[in-house]
C-alpha cells in the first residue's frame, strides 16, 4: 500500500461511524491451513493473498507479469479518487456522495505485510476460503483481469459495485472476509478502525478455538 500514502485523508471526519456485531454461528465450516492477511494504512484496509493461490485461482492472469511475486494484494475505492492525482477536498466531497468504484490489485514483490503497512492481521479461512475470496474480486469486474505490473504499481480495476458511505473499501474487506465463511460483521463498517477491531476480534475467536 505504498502508493497510497499520497492518498492520506480526512475521510473519516466527513461521515459519521456505525459499528456491527456478529452474532454466534453454531454452523461454521473448519478452519483450514489457507490464510489472507488484512493490512492497513491511513484510512484503508486491503485482502492480501498467496501468489500461489492467485496462480491456480481465477485471478491468475494477475502474475503473467509478475512471477516472482509473493502475494497479491486487492482493494476497493472511489474511482474519481483513486485515479486523482492528488486527491483532496473535492475528491472528499464526491466520497460522500459516492460514485462508481474501482477493485484495486497490485503484485506485493517481498514478504507480507505489503509496503507501507502499518498493521495487519493474518486470518485463517476454511477449505476454499481464498478461492471464495477470488470469486467475489471476479464476479464484480467484466472478465479476467490484466496482468499486475510486476514493479509493485497498482491496477485499476472498474467494479459493478458502487462506492458509498454504506459500502466502503473497509466494507469491502469485510464482504470479502465474509464469502471466504469466516464469521465477521459486513453491514455498518464503513472505517478502517471498525474494520480491523472486527479482525482482531476474528484472530481472537480463531486463536481460542485452536
């Protein structure tokens, strides 16, 4: 998340926080070996996935250019903000109003966390959970994706999600979390220090179940 750091805002101080719970789920699917790792920086939370798993998923056109990768990180975002140049107040302003959105995809050259982390949180995920994972990325973009540059540079990637204040790029990880099956809240997480208590609180569950 290293080109995001021009990026830093005062999003947080244009809408107004609402937190979820998640309640008991007696059905949950055994956890397997398979993880993602969530990372943060500024306002933003991104899902960060093996190479080797975007290599045999359906986002493998992803590391065509990229081989030496040793994850893939994603992200979602207000199109007219992430394609500024320099975003600011107006930019803000249009965050408010929402807009269409953008899937966000970079190839993380070095070892998790990606650059510019300032925390993240490992997660394991049941059997086909990172699949699940690329399958919600895929069905919102028109076909399979192009290749990432291999130097770490981020792609835009249009979505048939539309960013707003209820579905936010801390939401999206969320959703993303949630159609892996691990039991996390979607709805009313909007910031990124909503979003990365729910995780902790997710490692939590997952560190007392063993």
């Amino acid at each position: 998340m290293g080109a995001m750091l021009p990026r830093r805002a005062v999003l947080s101080s244009t809408v107004l926080a609402a937190c979820a719970t998640a309640g008991p789920r007696p059905d949950l699917a055994p956890l397997s070996r398979e993880a993602v790792l969530v990372a943060a920086e500024s306002w933003h939370t991104d899902l960060c996935l093996p190479a080797a798993s975007v290599a045999t998923g359906p986002l493998a056109p992803l590391g065509r250019h990229a081989p030496a990768a040793a994850a893939f990180a994603f992200g979602f975002g207000l199109e007219a903000w992430m394609r500024a140049a320099r975003p600011g107040s107006g930019e803000a302003l249009a965050a408010m109003a929402g807009g269409p959105a953008v899937v966000v995809a970079r190839a993380v050259p070095g070892p998790l966390p990606p650059p510019g982390a300032e925390e993240s949180v490992a997660l394991r995920v049941p059997e086909g959970g990172l699949a699940a994972i690329q399958a919600f990325i895929l069905a919102q973009l028109d076909g399979p994706p192009p290749a990432a540059p291999p130097g770490g540079a981020w792609l835009l990637l249009a979505s048939s999600r539309r960013y707003s204040l209820d579905f936010t790029c801390n939401t999206w990880v969320m959703a993303g979390l949630a159609a892996a099956g691990l039991p996390v809240p979607v709805a009313g997480i909007r910031f990124r220090g909503e979003s990365m208590r729910a995780v902790r609180t997710e490692a939590t569950r997952q560190a007392t179940a063993g």
